[in-house]
C-alpha cells in the first residue's frame, strides 16, 4: 500500500519571508548588522529609503540593488559568510519574527505539510532564517555565486523576484515532483502576485495600497501580523 503521506505526496505552504514573516526587512537587519560591526561606510546606506519605496510599488532594479547590498561580502569565505548570517540572524533577526507566523510555521510542519519560504532575499540570508527559526529546509531565493569558495559578490539569474518567484517555484515542484493540490500561500505586497497567484488558496499579510485592492478583488484571505 501506498503511504499517502510521502515526501513526493506532501501538501505545500508557501511563505514569503520579509513582510510576512518578519516584520520590516532582513537585508536592513543584515545592513544594521554590518554597519554596527564598522563593515560599511558612512554613506552605504544613503539611498536606502528610495530602494525600499522602490521595492514595495515593483519598480526596484532589483539587480543593481542585489550587487550593492552584497559588494561587503565580496572576497569573504563561505564559512565566514556562513558564520556572520548565523549570528545575524540571532541578533538582528529574530526579534523581528511576528509571533503569528512562527505558529503557523510550526502548526503546518506538525500537520506534515511541506513549507518553503520563496524570498527575494538572497539566498545567504534566507537560509539561515528559514534554519535557525523556523526549522525549514526548503528555500527559493536569489542564489549568489561563490567561486573556490570565494563570495564573488555576484546575484544569479533567474532572480527570486516577482515572476521570478513563479517561475522558481514551478521549476522546484518539476524537480521534485511536487504538486500545488490543495497548497496555500502567504505574501504581503505586489511582488508576490505572481506567486499567490498559483496556489489553491492564497493570504495577503498586513496588506496596503495596491495590494490589498487587488487581494480583495481575488478573495484572498486578509490577515494582519504584528509584533
């Protein structure tokens, strides 16, 4: 007999990470992590405001964006990236986690549903915050390139962005064979339309502006998560 609850066989839950699960933005905690530690100049920061009003009405160049936030790491090992993200996430991250998702999480996980965390944070920082908090080892993120062993400082095509999310996320569930039966999603603003948009029941996270006008029009389930 066939156990209906084999790996291939799993229900999905999908989650975006910054905004849905956290509060705010991790790549600003892992921009407050560097600087504390005397790892970027005075001025690394001065555009931040511009890049997060960019990112939240889809217009960023998420490509540029990627190689500034990431060109401190260039020239790091693995190990030591490895290392830092681990003890970021500790101290910048989780204080961050909204209560209401951890549960979530963690009442899925318990009920054998497979959950991915499907970010368009690079996959450095949404590892070790998938990991060490939530206890999940499926990740789809924008992958960084390393060579020898050595950060080049270098995001990689297809970006987890927008449609880049969709088109990872199909691309997983071939790999793995994988099915969206019965699969829920949860998002917080436009970039993860496209992402939502293929799951059977999708949630829109403390939803604003156009994004909560286009969830309402879907029927999507509004929810709000605080600290």
């Amino acid at each position: 007999m066939t156990d209906q609850n084999t790996a291939s066989q799993k229900r999905l839950a999908v989650f975006d990470m910054d905004g849905t699960l956290l509060e705010g933005d991790s790549v600003t905690a892992y921009l407050n992590c560097l600087n504390r530690n005397g790892l970027i100049p005075v001025d690394f920061r001065k555009d931040e405001q511009k890049y997060k009003d960019q990112f939240l009405n889809g217009t960023l160049d998420i490509g540029f964006f990627y190689r500034h936030v990431l060109s401190p790491l260039r020239g790091w090992s693995r190990s030591r990236i490895q290392e830092f993200m681990t003890g970021m996430t500790a101290t910048d991250i989780a204080p961050l986690i909204y209560p209401e998702g951890r549960k979530l999480i963690a009442r899925l996980q318990q009920e054998g549903v497979r959950v991915i965390i499907v970010s368009a944070t690079f996959d450095l920082i949404v590892r070790a915050v998938a990991r060490d908090i939530f206890g999940v080892s499926d990740i789809i993120a924008t992958a960084t390139e390393f060579r020898n062993e050595v950060f080049t400082g270098e995001p990689l095509l297809p970006y987890s962005h927008q449609e880049g999310k969709a088109l990872l996320l199909k691309k997983t569930l071939s790999e793995n064979g994988w099915s969206l039966k019965d699969s829920q999603g949860w998002g917080d603003t436009v970039n993860d339309i496209a992402m939502l948009s293929l799951v059977e029941q999708a949630h829109a996270v403390n939803a604003r502006g156009k994004f909560r006008d286009y969830a309402r029009s879907q029927g999507w389930e509004l929810l709000e998560f605080r600290i």
